[in-house]
C-alpha cells in the first residue's frame, strides 16, 4: 500500500515515543537472524527512552533528529550526532547515529526522504563527510546506503549490546 507524499519536520519531545516505539520495531523486525533473538526480547527500552528525551529536549553541538510524516502520521526518525561520537574522525566528521522506519512504511520513500533532509542540513554547516554504522548481514539497509551514495570505509567492529559485527560506511557532504 503506497503512501501519501512524506513530510520532514524538526523532533520534538513529544515525538519520543513513537521514535522510541519505531527504535525496537525496526530492532525486531530488520535485525531478527543477525542479533540474538534473546537481545532482541530484552531491549533496553527505558534508557533509549531517556536517551531520546534529553537528546531532543538539549541537542549537542549541531546534532539534529528529524521525522518523516507520511498522510500526517509518523512513519520514521533520523538522528545526526555533529560532530560524530567518534572525535579521532576530526571535528568536521558528523554521524547517521540512527534512522528508523515504521516496517510496514518501508518502500514509501521515508527513508529516502530522511537521508536526503540529514545531508542538505549537514550541507549548510562546516562538515565535510558524514558515516554511520550498520550491521554487516543486515543486506536491505546496506542496498539502501549504496543506493543514496554511501560506501563502505573497510572499517568493522562488534557492536556492543548485539555482539553482530558492524561495518562502516561513509558519505561525502556537498
């Protein structure tokens, strides 16, 4: 079922739990065969719901969350650490700390649209690149990066909470 047109608008506090609640859908739905179905089950719902609150309530630096709306609901978020958590990459280096959509809202450009909105916002500070982190058998999310101009840096680690090897990929800034 196809989607109205998406729009992007700035998070809020009150967007909280639905970017919470679309957090562990897209943990269970997308990760299921590559994280523990046990870590999966076991979430830690409660310090991401603190997490987010305190995020969008006091951003750090030029970090920034964005949600898409599609016919007026919620469909996914996007959060930008500016500069990244990983200050070695310099301070001109900004991190796709997350983006989540609704699983049942997948194919309906929400995604797309996020990504888009992050990299024109990011376009218009003094960064130069942006990367992320992604699960190294997590195939869909991989396909959707290369599509929209992101490449792999080689670089690989095991994510902490899941033990699923993630790989980096990065995405200049115009």
């Amino acid at each position: 079922m196809e989607g109205g047109p998406v729009r992007v608008r700035d998070a809020t506090p009150d967007d909280t739990d639905a970017i919470v609640a679309v957090t562990v859908a897209g943990w269970q739905t997308a990760f299921r065969g590559i994280v523990a179905q046990g870590r999966l089950a076991e979430l830690p719902v409660a310090r991401w719901r603190h997490e987010v609150h305190v995020g969008l309530r006091r951003p750090v630096e030029d970090a920034f969350s964005y949600v898409a709306e599609i016919d007026g609901e919620f469909a996914g978020y996007c959060f930008v650490a500016a500069p990244s958590r990983e200050p070695e990459l310099g301070p001109d280096v900004a991190e796709l700390v997350a983006i989540y959509v609704e699983p049942d809202r997948w194919g309906q450009g929400a995604g797309a649209a996020l990504m888009r909105a992050a990299i024109d916002r990011l376009s218009h500070l003094p960064y130069h690149e942006i990367f992320l982190w992604t699960f190294k058998e997590n195939a869909p999310a991989i396909a959707f990066y290369e599509r929209h101009g992101w490449r792999a840096d080689g670089d690989e680690k095991v994510h902490p909470r899941s033990g699923a090897v993630a790989i980096r990929f990065r995405h200049p800034l115009p």
